[in-house]
C-alpha cells in the first residue's frame, strides 16, 4: 500500500519538465518589457531590477492558477475548514487583544467588527498564512503567459513595485498569494494603492506587518464598497417543503414577501424587520437557506465568490456568539475541519499510506492515497477527506 512511487509520479506530472529553451526566452523577453514598464510608471530602475530578476516562469503560480476551491470544493468541505471551532476561538481571542483597533475601526467606518474580524481569519488565518509567492514573480508569470487578463495582471505588478517605492513596505515583504494578493487581509496592489489606510498613525500603509493597517483598510473597503451601517448581513432560515420560489442573491425581494412565501427564521421565529434580501440556497432546499442583504454583497464583493461571503458571514456569526447553523448539510458524508483533516493524514500514515508529512493540507499526493484506501475498503474512490473515509480509518 505504499505510495511513494505513485507520489513521486504525481509529483512529476504537476511539476511538469521545465521550460524550453525557446519559451525561457520568450519569458525573458517579456520581463524586460515589463522591467521597462515599471521604470516608466515611476519605478527606480534599480528596484525593477531586482524585483525582476526571475530567469523562468513559476510553475507553482501556473498550476495553482487553474484550481479555485471557491468554485470546486464542495460546499460542506469549504465551510468545514473555515469556519470550524479552532478558527472561531482563535477568532474570539484575537478579537480580545485587538478590541481598541476593532473599535476603532467599526466607529470610524461603520463596518460590524465583528466582519473585520471575520475577513481577517479567513484570508490569512488572523495573520498566520499570508501566503509564500514572491508577488513579482508571481504577476511577471501571470502577465507574461497571456491571455484576456494580461494587462490586469500587469497592472497589478507595477502597483506592487510602486507600494515599496514610495516606502509603505520593503521589497522582501511582497509575499502572497499565486494571484497577487497579500498582506493580513490580502489586498491585490491595486486595491493597496486606492484604499489602504495608516490606521496606526506611522505615516505608512503596511498591511503585512501592522494589523491596526489591516483591519482599518478592510474597514474602509468594506465601508467604500457600500456597507450599511447597523443592517444585517445575512440571517439562517428555513423554506416550506417543496420551495420552489424564487432564490438567488440577486433576486431579493421584502421580509413581508419572504414572509408571504412561508419562509421563517431557522429557530422557527417569524421574520420581522424591513430591508430587501435575496434567498440563498447553496445546498438546494433540503440544506441550509439564508436570506442575504446589501451587506453581503459587499461581502461577496471581496472576492466575487458565494462560498467565500458565506463562509465570512457565518464566522462573523460565531465571533458574536451564534450558534453553528440549524439545518445540516444534505450529505451523509460531511466535510472535516482543519483537526481532523490533519489526523486523517496522520490515519493514512498509520495504515501504510505514503504521504509524506502530515501537515492538514489536502493537495494530490493525500487525494490520491484517500482514494487508495477508499478502494482497499471497498469504498468508492473519492478521494475527498470526508467523514466516511475518516472514521473507517479509525476516525472519532
């Protein structure tokens, strides 16, 4: 039952074998139109330089580029991880250290704090994960493999150069995510440039390393995004058996006609409140149903991903004493938090599976032993970290 060969073969098949040489200089050629770009928008030579001295695209960018769990991960398994109890403690805790800045920030603003908070923990883990892409290369491999959103990407690395021109923060802390975003609440750099905020009054905008920067910069997002203060966000409820009314995010309509539609809270309460709201259904009738509100489409906003807004809604939720929501998922094989994803990789090394080190991050190399094991138990092969395959393992 031993992975390794079939590990190092996955291995080799998402690493690919290199670039040829005639793609090498294709690559170099566009990074010295982008060298030259930079220099033109204000950008010292100097910095250009050495920001772009990259001799061959990342391959690390060019395969995470293709896959957005927002949009392919289940939504029971996408919820599980980010807003499972660890997340909502840590949550909480941090919210008690920096409750003067939280203050601050949703007096100033008008933002729930709460939603900061929220935000804040998952983009980055309050902090802990703000990504480990170096963002020229990152936007130089992006820009430079074409396609319709060249000139975004482009756009964005020279505002990323121009960020530690004019000395908001030092080349080395240009760290992030494959597509550019980065700091404690990840910003793309352009959004850095238009609305970042010194909330801590150091005369610089450093979102990497002043977490008073960060909230207040997503304060102000959120706020010039057109958060409502004091309206809701979003409320749990549940639909009459067999709903077949209208649903989606954009379709709001009254409480009073959601009311009419026989839509209650889920705790069985009848609506109350005005306001207009559209009725999500992110598991179809039989799962959980919000009504959502303005305020969570300045969420979604963010990053233009239901799942995402749900996810940061619901822990905002947590962080102010709700519950985990009424209805369950429709799925006999619910998602796993960060917890348990980390002891099912600790499971399959203990039945023989070679994973190499159990880190609770689910890439291919753990798929691919899931669905190993899956078929040595006579399960169907998956290879998702579900609750089925977690507790025949041993699981509890």
């Amino acid at each position: 039952m031993r992975l390794a060969i079939l590990s190092a073969i996955l291995w080799i098949a998402l690493s690919g074998v290199g670039p040829s040489p005639a793609a090498a200089s294709e690559f170099s050629s566009c990074v010295a139109n982008l060298k030259n770009a930079a220099v033109r928008s204000g950008v010292s030579p100097a910095l250009a330089n050495k920001a772009l001295d990259v001799p061959e695209p990342s391959e690390r960018v060019l395969r995470v580029s293709k896959v957005q769990p927002e949009f392919k991960t289940p939504i029971w398994d996408y919820l599980g991880f980010l807003v499972d109890e660890q997340r909502v403690e840590d949550g909480r805790a941090k919210m008690q250290e920096h409750d003067q800045v939280l203050r601050a920030a949703e007096q100033r603003f008008g933002v729930d704090r709460h939603v900061i908070a929220a935000v804040w923990g998952v983009e980055t883990d309050y902090g802990r994960k703000i990504g480990r892409n170096f963002l020229p290369h990152a936007l130089a491999t992006l820009t430079c493999r074409g396609g319709r959103r060249e000139e975004f990407w482009r756009r964005q690395l020279i505002a990323a150069l121009k960020l530690v021109e004019r000395g908001d923060l030092p080349l080395d802390d240009l760290y992030g995510s494959w597509a550019g975003a980065f700091g404690q609440t990840q910003f793309i750099p352009t959004t850095y440039e238009s609305l970042a905020v010194d909330f801590d009054g150091d005369r610089r905008r450093d979102l990497v390393n002043s977490v008073p920067d960060a909230l207040g910069s997503t304060a102000n997002y959120l706020k010039r995004g057109g958060w409502r203060t004091g309206e809701p966000w979003m409320i749990e409820v549940k639909v009459p058996p067999g709903y077949r009314g209208p649903s989606g995010r954009e379709n709001k309509a009254a409480i009073s006609t959601w009311t009419q539609r026989g839509v209650v809270r889920a705790d069985g309460v009848p609506l109350s409140g005005g306001g207009q709201a559209g009725l999500l259904l992110p598991a179809g009738p039989k799962g959980p149903a919000f009504l959502v509100f303005k305020n969570f489409d300045v969420i979604y906003s963010y990053n233009r991903a239901e799942s995402y807004a749900l996810a940061i809604s619901h822990l905002a939720d947590r962080l102010a004493g709700y519950p985990p929501f009424r209805t369950p998922w429709p799925t006999d094989d619910p998602g796993l938090s960060r917890a348990e994803r980390l002891q099912l990789q600790k499971l399959l090394l203990a039945n023989g599976y070679d994973i190499g080190e159990a880190d609770g991050q689910i890439g291919p190399i753990t798929r691919a032993a899931i669905a190993e094991a899956e078929k040595n138990l006579g399960m169907p092969q998956t290879g998702r970290a579900g609750r089925k395959i977690y507790s025949a393992l041993g699981g509890s």
